[in-house]
C-alpha cells in the first residue's frame, strides 16, 4: 500500500499533517519532495493536460494505487531488459518497431 502525504520536519523529525495507516514498527520507504518540487510538477502536469496529452481523473480518489504484485512484476521486467529505456520496451510491447 502506498500513500502520499504532508509532513512538517521539525528538529530532525517528520511530522506526519494527517494520520498514517501503519502498524507500529513497521518499516516504510521515504521519498521526500519539498512543496516547491511539488508545484513544479503540478505545472507540468497542467501543461500536459492543456496540450491535451493527458486526461486527469476526475476525483483523486479515482485513482487506484499500483498494487505490489504489479509494481515486483514492473520491477522484474525492468531488470530484465538490460538497461534499455522504458520508451522503447513500451514500444516494442506494442508493435510499432
């Protein structure tokens, strides 16, 4: 399960804005984005959908996450490749090389 949220780090610590729906001591992998980062890919995002390359959902909440069986699969097939971009595995997959 993934989750995207806001924290406040204060004297060397992360303070989550909302609750977590973590059991305790359980171990978690971080990516931090400053709010900043954030905006910037907001607006590339908005650009994306402005030149009509992309389509939002119509409610965050209609996004479903990656489940973890797909992202190993991902993870495996990725590996697998030896390196090549993913531009060009998705174009093979689809037959247009």
């Amino acid at each position: 399960m993934s989750e995207i949220i806001t924290a406040v780090y204060s004297n060397g610590m992360l303070h989550p804005q909302s609750p977590l729906s973590l059991t305790d001591g359980q171990t978690v992998r971080l990516q931090v984005l400053t709010l900043e980062a954030s905006k910037d890919t907001e607006k590339i995002i908005q650009s994306l959908v402005a030149a009509g390359l992309v389509t939002p959902p119509q409610h965050k909440s209609d996004v479903e996450p990656v489940r973890e069986e797909a992202w190993r699969e991902l993870i495996q097939r990725l590996e697998a490749s030896g390196g090549k971009p993913l531009s060009e595995i998705i174009i093979e997959e689809r037959g247009l090389m």
